[in-house]
C-alpha cells in the first residue's frame, strides 16, 4: 500500500528512534549490570570470603583460574594455622577445600598430605599424593613423596602397579633414577630380596647414585653382603647428613653386625645433626644399652639427659616407653606409666608399651593381663587403637601357645581393619613371619570380604 | 596428719561417687582429636559403597516418603558410619534379605529426622517422631494398631511433660536410651503427675529411693560401661593450701591417690580393698593396715555405695530440708560396720550432701552430666571442728587405660617413680645422683 510520504517519513524515523533508544538502553543496562556483577562478586570474594589475594581486575576479566587460586592460597594459610592451633576439623576443610579450589598447587597438595599423615588418614594422603601424580608426573617432589609413603606403609604392591602403570615409559626419564630406585624398593619389600638383586643388576647405574645408596645398601644387606652395606650407608651418611632414618638403619645394623661401639658413635652423630629431635636421642640410649649395658652409667645419663631435655614435651614420655617397651626394659617401662599417670588423661598406648616390655621378657600370662585391662577399657569406635591392641593380643596368644585365642583376636582385629584392606594385607604377611598361620588365616578371608566390600 | 585428715573426708565422700567420667572442659585427648577427624576423613563410601546407600535409601523411602531425595541419601550415609562405628559386624548382612529392618527403624528415622532442619518440616518431623515411638512400642512387642493409638498419646504427654525432650525428639536429637526413659516416665505420668505432696513421698520405701537414685544418675547402663577412671582435682584446705589431687580408680577396688605441690608428688597411697601402701619421696613404699588407713580405705570403692552395691545395707532415716529444699535421708551402712547418712533431693534424685558419722559434713554442687552420668564437680566438707575445705575436680576421664599393676607397690620402680618426676619437673640439682629405675 502507498501511503502518503507525509504520513510515513515520521513513522520511520520514529521506528528508527526508538530502536536506538531500546539498544542504547539495553547496553546501559548490560554495563550496569555487568558492573553490579563484578563489584558484587569481588565484595564477596575480597570481605565474605576473606580473600585478601583477589583483584577486581581478576574478577572484570573472569579470571576465575587466578580467583580459585587465590582463594586456595587462603585455605593453605588458614589450614596451617589452625592445624598449628590444633584444631584439626577446621584444618582438614581447609585444605581439602584449598587442594580443590587448585588442584595444580603441588605446594599446597603437600602440605595437605602432611596434615593428613599427622592425622593418621594414611588412606586419603595416599589418594591425594596419587591424583597429585595423574595432574603433574613429573614433579619430583610429589613422585618422592608418594613412592616413599607406598614403600613404607606396606602398600609395596601399589607402588609397583603405579610404577608399571603409570610409569612405564618414563623409568628412563629425567626422575628415571628416583622411579627405579623406588621399583627396587617396593621389589625388595614385595617379592624378596632375589627379585631386587636381579632387579638391581638390571639397573647398574643405581650403585653408582648416591641418592639411591639406602635402597642399595637395603639389597645388600637383605643379600647377606652386610658390611658392605654397611660401608654403603655409612658413606651415604657421611654425604646426606640431614636425613635422620639412615643414621638409625646404620646403628640398627651396626650392632647386628657385633659393631655397638660404632653404632654409638653413629648415634652420637644423630643427636648432635638433630639436636631438637627426641628419636636420636631415643636411638642413643639404645645403642648404649647395646654397646655396654641398661644398667650401665652411660646408659643411665643418657636416660637422665633425656628426660631432662626432652621431658616436657608431650611425645617424649610415650617415645621413651615405647623403646623400653621393644628393648624388654620392664621396669623403666612400668615407671614411664605411672609417671605419664600425672601428665596425660589417657595411658592406654603406654599400657601398650608396658605389655610390650613384659613380652620380651618371656612374662606373657601378665603381658595377657595387661592386655585385656587395656581391653576392657577399650572404646570399640577407636580402630586407630585397637588395631594396636588386638594385633599385641594375637601375638601374646599365639606365643603362649593358644591357637583358638591367636584365631578370635585375629578376628576382632580384622574388624577394626574393615575399612583398610591394605594394612589388613601388610599384617597378615607380618603374621605369616611370624609363623601364626591360624591369625594370617583368619586375615585372608576377612580381607577378600574387605575388597568386596570396598569395590560395591 | 590434718591433710590427710580432710583428704579422706572429702575424697572418701566424694571421688567414690562413682562417677562416670567426662572431661570438665579442658581439650578433648588424642583420641578425641581422631574421632573428630574421622567424620571428615571418613567418606559413606569406605563403609557404604552405592549398593549399601540405595538399600538404605529404599528404606528410609518407604517410612518417609515426604522427605527430600538428598537428605534420604544423607540420612543414609549416616546411618552407614554409625552402623560401622556400632555394629561393624551387620554392616556385612546388610544387603542380606533377612536383615532386621525393624530393629533398626528407630534409629533410621531418628537419622532422617536429623536432617530436616527448617520450619517447612515440622510436620514431617513430628509424624517421623510419631512412627519412631510406633517403632520402639512394636519392638516392644505391641500389636501395629496398639503402638499406633500408644504412639500419638504417649507423644501428647511428653509435649505436655517436657517441651524440651520433645523438641529433642522431632529434631531426632534424642538417642534410643533417652527416649526409652521418656517413654516409660511418660507411660508412668510421672511428670504429668502433679508434684508430690510431703505425704506422698513418705510413701516411697529406702529401695525406691535407691533405685530411682540409681536410674536417674545415670543414662541407661552408662555406669557398665566404666570400668576405670581418673579424677584431676584442686583441693583447698582450711588453712589455705592448694593441692592438686590425682585419684585413679579401677574395679574392683583398686585405687591410688597421688598428692601434688607445686607439680611434683608429695604423698601417694594406694590400695586394692585389702591391702594398702603409702609412700612419699625417697622412701620404698610401706605397707599400711586397714585400720590405720583410716576412712582413706572407701577410696576403694568404686562407685557410690547408693548404686546398690553388695554388701551396703540402708535405712530410711527422716526426711531434711535446707534452703527450702527437702531432702531424703538415708543411712548408708557399709559391710565394715562403718556407715553415713545420705542426703537426697527430693526432686533431682541427686546426692546433695553426706552426714559423717564423726560429726563432719560434706555438701555436693556443680553438678554435670558427663557420658551419661551424674556427678557433683565441686564439694565443701566442713569438718566437726568447723574447719571447711573444698575440693574442684578439674577433669575426670573415663576408661583412661589403668592396668592392675598401676596399683601395686614395687620399691624400686618407685623409688624411679620419684627420681623420674624429679627429672621432668628439671628441678633437680642431684639429678646425677637420683637413682633411675633398673631394667
């Protein structure tokens, strides 16, 4: 239809007016709202969250990786604070949120590993030392991390299944050294010390890395070559003084080897490399024990000096004990309890320690005894403690020579392993050593109804 | 010895209570630390796995079908921890078709109540409350149609009885051995009833007494399960002196009280009902009678004798008051000869004061209920003379791991008991000369 240009031209350019005006209104609105989206969304971030990190640049430009990352740096703080306060809740949710929040942060995914060793969640360190793995393979510090914490814990299998899995191609890489020392290792601790020899000889470079010289020495020693392990380790801890374990696996052989004189020297040079340290000083006194006597008067200053130095801080007490206990020290043993009796509430583990004591000393019936007042009093939520407990029980059985008894504490204590079918396997081989096939029986079939149980 | 003296009037009247034990505030110990931690730590799936949580989810469904799909799988998840922490051994059966369903429904629906926080729930949670008490009668052995009527009018009475306790049930913060004794105090009318008159109480015999003092200072069978404790005191003598008492207690009898000043042991003396010994710094322990020990000996009980223990007998004697407040009294014979009067509220049931019988008092306060049991925190005994002391427990801890040989002398472990403190405390000058225990 025509209509007549007077009537139309205005119409149009109205049209067109308003358009511009819609638009021009729409992008006003979009800015605006844009604006309260960004100023809204740092505010949250930077005062409700606490986030000191966070710049509204971050926030304008969507850079949500940088946020997440800033916020995690928050919760690695905040985490370690209150794991130093001792407020372990508080703690593991934030640095679970912040191993969340960035995945990639190795640091922070260590620190977090840390916390959970300390808290004794050895399943979810490992399980995050693993996925720390999958994201970045090549970071060495976590593969030394993990490795050791598998060949450690008995967990020798897993490692090897990483190492084979995830690891194939990479054995020959710049960590190739670290990755097959950790196979050796896991060999040696799983399938004997003839797989790791043939293993070793595979691998010739490894003799030669001092970095790899405990694991080596390990072979050696395992291998009858004693003191030529011996001399291994003992170069290595000439050349790596920091780490703590060598000097305690050098005097341990040392005086197996009929060198206590040595190994006290070994020890000597512990405590004076970690002064603070209440082990050293612990591996001291044994030593001294070895070398002359427990009743000896170095022995004795020695315990003088500890007590005195170390005494007043919590753990010295229980580490102390724990020593009399596997040294067969019964009265010093039995002295630490009732002394611990005016410091801490709880002397259950000292208990422990005690029982441990009169075992070596051949008086079972009273190591039964303790036992089972420890029993008594025994939460059953505390599967931490009872693990400890029942595998002692099972041990006092069966060296008295109750099978049945050895059978039913065995038992029970698959029961408090029922959620750790890995530590259940580490204790059942423990048991095979040991010769008390009735508990390791007892273990098998409890474990494979574990992993089933786990797998559903 | 006028320390020991009170010593054996306040502790012999209070620390054998028979307290359970429970920590007076002061942080909770490792284990407590590890409990907290595993809630967290603790994924549903290292117990539950997606089999286990649907079964549950199936049957929280069926009882409650109103309730939000993610609170089912959360009241699940819970319902599987508890399950593990509880009865590891049906966490096996569970996906069995026999399983006991009914016997679980109680605490499934106390679970599910848990969860529904908000106003918009309320009927939703009071009808959960309402099939839990159908439940709980049903296990009973109540007919479906009996526990139905039952349910609802044993729910209207504990509203009118308690609206507290009722709010604990429709939050499902209320556990199964709670909500039995509501169940029969409310069946019973007990706090329906209108408070008893003077002359009714007359009416209640010393067994009554007994054992409602029994029933109600204690949750369920709580006092079963305490088999040893520790109690971490602060004595205030008449003359000023403040010692730190630490008494160890252990059934049947045994018990060891260690004196403390200034942080290192004074006196110890210990014992196991029969045979007694007392030792203090550089002295090998000595054997004590029985009849110079003194009252120090009912240390060695291990509970209060009012927990209808062997060999007590009572007598109910007139009733008291003070402050307005009556009060039963009853005379607490022991097997010995020996005996005391009891004085218990009327209306709480609880031990508010001992009558010696040399004359010398002792009143109860502060009163705490910790793991299911009642006990007096603070006690002020005055002896016949007038002189007054008071005794503040600090921390009392249960089950903390005793062992028999705890309670025995051994002269030379002692004597290294003594020279090992001495060490700890680093103030001793002859620590080159104190004699260390032998192997």
């Amino acid at each position: 239809m025509n209509w007549p240009q007077s009537m139309t031209t205005p119409a149009r350019s109205s049209r067109r007016f308003d358009t511009r005006r819609i638009l021009k209104a729409a992008g006003v609105g979009l800015v605006l709202l844009y604006g309260m989206f960004v100023s809204t969304g740092y505010i949250w971030l930077r005062y409700a969250l606490k986030n000191d990190r966070v710049s509204l640049s971050d926030v304008a430009f969507f850079r949500l990786r940088e946020v997440r990352r800033g916020m995690a740096a928050e919760q690695f703080a905040a985490g370690k604070s209150a794991w130093d306060a001792g407020k372990y809740q508080a703690a593991y949710l934030a640095f679970i949120s912040g191993v969340r929040n960035d995945p990639d942060n190795v640091a922070g995914r260590l620190m977090t590993a840390d916390f959970l060793g300390v808290a004794s969640a050895g399943n979810l360190e490992i399980s995050l030392l693993e996925d720390g793995l999958r994201r970045a393979p090549d970071d060495r510090q976590l593969i030394e991390r993990t490795f050791a914490l598998l060949t450690t814990t008995g967990r020798d299998r897993r490692a090897l299944d990483l190492l084979h899995r995830q690891y194939a191609s990479r054995l020959t890489g710049p960590n190739g050294p670290l990755l097959r020392t950790s196979e050796v290792l896991a060999t040696l601790n799983e399938d004997g010390a003839a797989a790791a020899k043939g293993l070793l000889e595979k691998y010739p470079d490894l003799k030669d890395r001092s970095e790899s010289a405990p694991v080596v020495a390990r072979v050696l020693w395992e291998t009858r070559d004693r003191l030529a392990a011996i001399d291994l380790l003992a170069a290595y801890v000439q050349s790596h003084p920091s780490g703590y374990a060598a000097y305690a696996q050098l005097a341990d052989w040392q005086v197996a080897a009929g060198m206590a004189d040595d190994a006290v020297q070994v020890a000597q040079r512990a405590c004076a490399q970690f002064p603070q340290d209440v082990a050293p000083r612990g591996l001291l006194i044994q030593m001294l024990a070895a070398s002359q006597t427990f009743e000896s008067s170095a022995c004795q200053r020695a315990i003088e000096s500890y007590l005195k130095d170390l005494g007043g801080r919590p753990e010295a007490l229980t580490m102390l004990a724990s020593l009399a206990g596997r040294q067969g020290w019964v009265t010093l043993a039995r002295t630490l309890y009732a002394v611990a009796g005016s410091r801490q509430p709880n002397l259950a583990v000292l208990a422990l320690a005690y029982s441990d004591a009169l075992v070596r000393v051949s008086q079972l019936s009273d190591a039964q005894r303790v036992l089972t007042e420890v029993e008594a009093q025994t939460d059953d939520a505390n599967a931490a403690f009872l693990r400890l407990l029942r595998q002692r029980q099972v041990e006092v059985a069966a060296a008295r020579g109750d099978r049945d008894g050895a059978r039913e504490y065995a038992r029970r204590l698959a029961s408090a392993f029922r959620s750790d079918p890995e530590g259940m396997e580490t204790l059942r081989r423990r048991f095979l050593r040991e010769g008390i096939a009735e508990a390791a029986a007892e273990l098998t079939s409890a474990s494979a109804a574990a992993k089933v149980a786990a797998s559903n | 010895m006028r320390t020991t003296v009170v010593l054996a009037i306040l502790l012999s009247a209070t620390l054998s209570r028979g307290g359970e034990a429970a920590d007076s505030g002061a942080p909770a110990n490792d284990p407590a630390v590890t409990v907290s931690l595993a809630a967290p730590a603790s994924p549903a799936a290292a117990v539950s796995g997606g089999a286990r949580i649907a079964r549950v989810t199936d049957w929280i469904r069926e009882r409650a079908p109103g309730c939000p799909p993610d609170l089912m799988v959360s009241a699940a998840q819970q319902f599987l921890e508890d399950l593990q922490e509880r009865h590891p051994d049906q966490l096996d059966r569970l996906l069995a078709e026999d399983f006991p369903v009914r016997e679980i429904e109680p605490t499934l629906l106390m679970l599910v109540a848990a969860q529904l926080k908000g106003s918009q729930w309320s009927g939703l949670r009071e009808e959960l409350a309402r099939r839990r008490v159908e439940a709980v009668l049903a296990q009973e052995g109540s007919a479906a149609a009996a526990a139905s009527a039952e349910a609802a009018g044993l729910m209207a009475k504990i509203e009118n009885m308690s609206q507290v306790q009722f709010r604990r049930l429709l939050e499902g913060r209320m556990e199964a051995d709670d909500l039995e004794l509501l169940l029969k105090k409310a069946r019973g009318g007990d706090a329906a009833r209108p408070k008893p008159t003077s002359a009714e109480t007359k009416t209640l015999t010393v067994s009554d007494i007994v054992s409602e003092f029994s029933r109600r200072n204690q949750v369920g069978s709580a006092l079963q399960r305490l088999r040893a404790y520790t109690i971490e005191a602060r004595l205030k003598t008449a003359s000023g002196n403040e010692q730190r008492l630490l008494l160890f207690k252990m059934r049947p009898d045994r018990f060891r009280l260690a004196v403390q000043v200034d942080g290192t042991t004074r006196f110890i003396v210990a014992g196991d009902g029969q045979h007694f010994w007392q030792q203090t710094p550089g002295q090998p322990p000595q054997a004590v009678t029985a009849d110079k020990i003194g009252s120090r000996r009912y240390l060695g009980e291990f509970i209060d004798p009012l927990f209808a223990e062997e060999g007590v007998s009572y007598e109910r004697l007139a009733d008291g008051s003070s402050g307005g407040q009556k009060f039963y009294r009853l005379a607490v014979r022991r097997s010995d000869g020996s005996s005391y009067v009891a004085q218990i509220d009327q209306d709480s049931f609880r031990e508010t004061g001992r009558e010696e019988s040399d004359g010398g008092s002792t009143q109860y306060s502060d009163f705490r209920q910790v793991a299911g049991v009642t006990i007096a925190f603070r006690e002020e005994a005055t002896d016949r003379e007038g002189r007054k002391g008071v005794l503040d427990l600090i921390r009392v801890t249960p089950n903390p791991g005793l062992i028999q040989d705890f309670f025995e002398p051994a002269s030379q472990a002692e004597q290294g008991f003594f020279a090992v403190e001495q060490l700890l405390a680093r103030a001793s000058p002859a620590a080159g000369d104190s004699k260390l225990p032998g192997k």
